[in-house]
C-alpha cells in the first residue's frame, strides 16, 4: 500500500509582523495582561468562567438552596443570595481561580461566611454511616 504522497505545503505566507511601534510607548502593554496582573478577576477568562458557572443554573454547592439567578447587574453585588463563583479548593490553599473543576455555584452569603476553610458543613452528612 503506497503511503500518500505529504500534502504539507510549506506556508511562506506569514505575514510580517507590521509592528515597528510595538515599544513606542512606555505603556505600550497588551491590556489583558496588565489587568490580570493587578488583579486576576478583572481578566476577560474569569469573567467567562463566571458566566458559564452560572449559565448552568446549579444550586448553591455549600447549602443546596436554589439561587436567585435573576438577580443580577449592581444588586447582585449586595445581595446576600445573588449568585457568585466560589472555588472549591480556595485560593489561597492552592486552588486554581480559572480552572472549572474548581469552580462553584454559592450565594453570596453562603461563600463570605465559608471563608477560606476548606472544609463546609454540609447537613445530614456529618456522619458516614
Ligand atoms: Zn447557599
């Protein structure tokens, strides 16, 4: 059986990188970068990690209680069960903000109460029988 002949064609087609500006500036810095680097929520890959996390509409993961998904916009930033990402291994234990896995569905107050405890009080499974 003959092997097909390798259709790669070598691509001489990159364009040039047109970019003879690129360290014109002092603040010439792509700006997603620099917003993750101050502060990695403000990043457009958690902003989608949120709206998938609640795209999916599960109830809070630490008391089982539906969320209010319709709330949203400023009042969800105060409302104690508006919706917020929780991360199931917290940051600061060495959880991964954007990984999904990693990701939860809480309310607002539920996830400011949890802290950063790795461990959430679940009712009714305290006990293994
Ligand atoms: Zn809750």
């Amino acid at each position: 059986m003959p092997c097909p002949p390798p259709s790669g064609r070598p691509r001489p087609c990159t364009p040039p990188s047109s970019s003879p500006s690129l360290q014109s500036g002092p603040y010439r810095q792509h700006d997603e970068v620099a917003a993750v680097a101050g502060n990695p929520r403000n990043g457009r890959p958690y902003r989608t990690l949120c709206a998938r996390q609640r795209s999916l509409g599960l109830p809070c993961w630490i008391c089982g209680q539906d969320i209010p998904y319709e709330i949203t916009g400023p009042e969800a930033g105060r409302h104690p069960a508006a919706f917020t990402l929780d991360h199931l291994v917290p940051l600061s234990k060495g959880g991964d903000l954007l990984d999904p896995a990693n990701a939860r569905s809480a309310h607002r107050r539920c996830n400011s109460r949890r802290g950063n405890r790795l461990t959430v009080r679940t009712p009714g499974t305290s006990r293994r029988w």
